[in-house]
C-alpha cells in the first residue's frame, strides 16, 4: 500500500520535526511570561480533546506493553518540556533549540542500532549528518557559551537527553496499537505535571495573549507525538528519530521571523546539512 512506500516514514517524521519546532517556539514565547511548568500543563490539558480524535479516526488495538510504553514516554517527555520551556524563557531560541536536539538526537540513534538491524550506510550517514546539522546551528553570536549562559545550555542539554528517551521509548510501540500509545503519552505527562506544579504551588491560571501560545503549543506537539509514532512504527527508529530531531530548524526559522534573532553563516549552513540529511535518510 502507499503508506509502506519507504520515504513515506521519512516524511511523516520530517513533519512532525516542523510540528515539534513550532511547538517549542509557541511554548517559548509562552513561558516568558508564566511558569513553564504551568504553561506544559495547561498546554497539554487543551491537548486532550484532539488525541480523543485522533484514537477514533485512526484505529488500533493496543497491547498493555504499547500503553506502557507510551505511559513512561509520556513521563519523560514532561519533565524534557519543562527544561526546556525554562531554557527557551531565559535564553536565545536560535540556540537553546538546536543544543536541545544534540542530545535528542543521538540517545535514539544508539537505541534503534541496538534494538534493529542496520538500515545501511547512506541512511546512516544521513543520521550523522543531522547531528552536525544540529551542532552547527547550535553556534550563538560568539558560539554556544557566547549565547547563553552554562546553567541554560545544561537545561538544554538535559532536555535534549529526556527528549531522546522519549523517541526511544514511543517507537516501541507497534503500528497496530493506533494513536493509543500518544493518549497514554498524555495521560502520563499531565498527571506528573499536575504532581511538579502541586508539589512547587505554581498556578495553572495564565493570561488571555499567554494562553493563546500555550494552546497553540499544546495542540501541535499532540500532532507532533502522533506523527513522530506513525513515523516510527513504519520506519527505523536510528533514521525516524533523527529526523525529528531536526525540529530546531522550524524554530531558528521562526525566532528569526518573529523575534529578529540573528544566525552566523555557520548556523546557515546546519540548516542547509539538516535538509541534505533528509535526502540521504530517505535512500
């Protein structure tokens, strides 16, 4: 069928890549006004109703070890959004962004090489050449530590490294389990940030302009998460989460639009490995 085409995986997870960088800079602009934490919390809850959908019109019959594994992917991804919200809020998006996906990228690329086959050089290198696209964009004004403070570029980091976990962790889930793995993504990640904002008193309420970053950030990294398990349930894990990874590129592009941020020629040129990485991924 046409969805078994092998470049379709590779689109899916390219767009879900746009998805997740749109995502992070609605996120972004978010929490420089509100608590990160209460801006991934609220986000997620106006999530809801769209993965509701999205189990309805895209079947499937989970197994207990899909829901599981969406359960701690869903735990990791929550913890991965608020370092990152915290990372995006106190620094320049251009790079906290890119610095994030270093780590995102390459905890999933170890995984999938040890839990599948080989999917061959050419795909391979495509993957290395995401990660060098990534670091390369990771360049600030003077370089990385020019850009950002240390204690930024550690959340960032951190972040990355949660957000790899939770590439790994969802593209177990098998393609017949449908949509319900991103529900239990939710589920779990709703309720360990409704337990972080409990345990520190940070409130939930947000204003009108703030609320409206949040719901945008929420509705699309939903989209992301099901885009990125229909990527990875059809192609192999070390290429699809590679691909993903390279959602920095949306959100460089627009922290240049939007908030005027400038790029060095250097950052330029990740940008222009990061779309040779998709040609090669896909062969």
């Amino acid at each position: 069928m046409w969805y078994d085409i092998p470049m379709f995986p590779i689109v899916l997870a390219a767009v879900s890549a746009v998805a997740f960088g749109t995502a992070d800079f609605s996120g972004g602009k978010a929490s420089r006004r509100a608590d990160p934490v209460a801006v991934t919390v609220v986000s997620q809850l106006l999530s809801v109703p769209l993965l509701l959908a999205l189990v309805l019109v895209v079947p499937g019959t989970p197994r207990p070890v899909d829901l599981a594994w969406g359960l701690f992917a869903g735990v990791a991804g929550a913890a991965g959004v608020v370092l990152l919200y915290r990372a995006l809020a106190g620094g320049m998006m251009a790079v906290v962004a890119p610095v994030t996906a270093i780590t995102a990228a390459l905890v999933p690329i170890v995984a999938g090489l040890l839990t599948a086959h080989s999917p061959g050089t050419l795909a391979l290198s495509g993957a290395g050449l995401a990660v060098l696209a990534i670091a390369l964009v990771s360049l600030g004004e003077r370089g990385i530590s020019g850009a950002v403070s240390p204690r930024v570029v550690g959340a960032a980091l951190a972040a990355g490294a949660l957000f790899g976990v939770f590439f790994a962790l969802l593209g177990q889930a098998d393609e017949g389990a449908g949509m319900w793995p991103v529900l239990a993504v939710r589920v779990s990640s709703i309720g360990f940030g409704l337990a972080l904002a409990a345990r520190t008193g940070v409130s939930l309420r947000l204003g009108p302009r703030v609320l409206g970053w949040a719901t945008a950030a929420g509705l699309l990294d939903s989209a992301a998460n099901a885009l990125y398990l229909a990527a990875a349930s059809r192609g192999h894990l070390s290429i699809v989460a590679a691909i993903a990874a390279l959602y920095p590129a949306s959100t460089v592009l627009l922290a240049l639009a939007v908030d005027r941020e400038r790029l060095r020629p250097a950052q330029i040129a990740g940008l222009g490995f990061a779309a040779g990485a998709l040609v090669l991924a896909s062969l």
